[in-house]
C-alpha cells in the first residue's frame, strides 16, 4: 500500500449517515493533516460486499442524494435511494470529498486545501502541496479499508467522478469490479487542454470568482442549456448564490488535476484492456452527444477498442438540452444500463478471493 496516508480513520459527522475521513498525508513530500466530509445511505451486509463508492464532480459535494440544508435533492437523488439504480435497500453508497473540494466554504462541506486552515492556523495559499490521482485514489482506497470493506462492489461517478471511477479501474480493477464513468474521457483532450483551462486562469486573473463560476456554468450548460434554466431565472443572483460556498483556489487546484488525467500513464490502453478482460471488469461508460468538456467521440474510441480486446464493456450516448450538466440533471438517460451494471455478478475469478491479498491492491 502506499504510504503517502497514515493513521486513516472515519469518524461520525454531525449529521445522519454524516462521517469524517482524516489521516496524516503526504503530498509532494509535504505533511498534511487531511480531513475529508462524507456521506453514507443504505447499510453495509454482514458480508460487507455490498459498498458502491460515488464519487463528485467538478463542483460537487458529498451530497449525492437526499436533502440538501436548503431543501433541494442531492444531485444524484434521482438515482440514489430505495427502489433506484443505486438501491439504498441493496447497496451501502458513500460519497466523499476530495480534498480542495470547491464548496470549501460550506459550513457543512469538510475538505482540506489552499484555502482551508493549516495546524498554525494560517490558510495553506500557495504553500499547499500538488496531489493527484494517484493521491486520490489511495485516499480512497483507505477509506475501504477503513470500513472493513475488501472490495467495492462498484465505483460510479459522473464528470470528475468519471475520472476518478476510470482510475479505479485502471488501477485496481481487482477491487472495483464494476464501473461507471458518465461524461468522462480516458484522456483529457484539447477541449479541456487547449481551450477550457487556459482560458479558465485568464478569466480568473480578471473576473475572480464570479468570473471563474460564469464561465464553468456556461461551458457545464452550453448555449441552450443557459437559455432553458435562465429563461425565467436571473443568472447573476444563481452565481451570487453559488460565490457565497465556493473557493476560487480550490476552482484551480481541482482543474490542475483533471488536467492530469490520462489512463495511459497507468498503463498502455492494450494492457489495461488485457487486465479487464483476464479480472472480469464491467465497464459501463456514458456520454453526451453535445458536451464541451469530454467529446463523446473520445470514450467511444476507446469503448470500441476495449470491446473488441473481449472487455465486457457497455457505451451508450444521449441528447441533452443541458450539455455536460445532463449527467447530474438528465439521469433517467442511463438509469437502467446503471442499474443492469449493479445487477451482474460477481466475476467468477473474484468471487471468495480476498482483495486484501491483491498484489496490486496499492497501485
């Protein structure tokens, strides 16, 4: 296991089904004591085989489902709950932050980042240290281990979330047999590259935080998506609303990350899909016809290529009016292939092995 986290532990949050993950970290050779909020819904079994971890998009929170404290659903109620694709009668689900979460100035969002507090109580800035995937996943994995969890029965998420489920698989498939990546890549491409992270520092320089969140709400929605949820709605009180939560520091950092993401520095995509194949990985990926973040044409080449390397992958697109966005407002569009994804069996290869003994459980 790596050793860049120590002494991990999850505590009871404040809330039901509220917990605390913290542990002594080390990123880029800097310590940090790091304490991340999460959310749980369901139980675990007595067999503890039944956790699926959901991971956030680009600005969101643990809050996946349920209510939030102003009375609104979580962003992925819609497919979270008794009944739902992700059944809290079946499945125990958890939602965490990641560090820099930019709703860092939520009272209820627990993170660590540039703009949260160090043990001297100064604010990290520009001392906090660079972390990546890799960091993430490792958070994550502990806490797996931490809730005595061997493996997840599935890792879900869409945007970032994609991001960070696609690493699961190609780090330790072993332990997330199923996954679902919803308007994601496995790469980051000149979209993201060439034209929204440039433009986004040089937006930030000028506008601030206000800026930042204009322009990621109009590349999230796109022209139509814009007019359809601000027809009769003042766009300026929305962000006035959103600038009260949101870090624009932790915007930044978060963006410097998906900016790492490619799967090919885990391992050529030939080895990847050998290693699927061999473990028995489910792979569902979803995207949107019309998305200014991940062009669909980039997964489906990739879903076309892991296919024919005998991957038991499952792509599908879909037609959103609100863009990107549609993969956290659009969920009835791949509800169902989420919830046939939950329903497949356990790879034979896996069942009664123990993840624990995984020789790449680390990765």
């Amino acid at each position: 296991m790596s050793e860049t986290l120590r002494e991990a532990r999850l505590e009871a949050g404040n809330g039901p089904g509220e917990w605390i993950f913290s542990a002594q970290a080390t990123f880029s050779s800097v310590d940090v004591p790091l304490r991340l909020g999460a959310q749980a819904w369901g139980a675990l079994n007595a067999a503890r085989d039944n956790a699926v971890l959901v991971c956030h998009y680009y600005t969101g929170t643990m809050r996946a489902a349920g209510t939030n404290p102003d009375g609104t659903p979580g962003w992925w109620a819609a497919l979270i709950g008794p009944g739902r694709a992700l059944d809290t009668d079946r499945f125990f689900v958890i939602c965490m932050n990641t560090p820099s979460n930019v709703q860092a100035h939520d009272p209820g969002i627990v993170t660590t980042g540039p703009d949260t507090l160090r043990p001297d109580g100064e604010r990290w800035g520009q001392r906090f240290p660079v972390w990546d995937f890799g960091d993430l996943h490792t958070i994550q994995l502990h806490l797996m281990r931490t809730l005595g969890v061997e493996r997840w029965h599935a890792v879900v998420g869409p945007s970032l979330g994609g991001l960070q489920a696609l690493q699961w698989a190609a780090r330790c498939p072993e332990l997330a047999p199923r996954v679902a990546a919803v308007a994601a890549s496995p790469y980051i491409g000149p979209a993201l590259r060439e034209a929204f992270t440039p433009f986004l520092h040089q937006v930030a320089q000028v506008g601030g935080l206000d800026g930042a969140l204009r322009m990621i709400t109009f590349f999230g929605l796109g022209a139509d998506g814009l007019e359809s949820m601000f027809r009769e709605v003042d766009f300026n009180s929305y962000l006035s609303s959103r600038s009260g939560t949101a870090s624009l520091p932790h915007i930044l950092d978060i963006a410097r990350l998906v900016g790492t993401h490619d799967l090919s520095s885990v391992a050529p995509h030939p080895q990847l899909f050998t290693r699927w194949a061999g473990v028995g990985l489910n792979l569902l990926t979803v995207n949107i016809a019309v998305d200014q973040f991940f062009p669909a044409a980039e997964m489906r080449a990739f879903a076309q290529e892991s296919a024919l390397a005998g991957v038991a992958h499952t792509h599908l697109e879909f037609d959103s009016a609100q863009g990107h966005l549609g993969c956290v407002n659009d969920t009835v569009a791949f509800a169902a292939p989420l919830q046939n994804l939950l329903d497949t069996p356990t790879p034979s290869m896996l069942a009664g092995a123990s993840a624990v003994d995984s020789k790449l459980s680390g990765m």
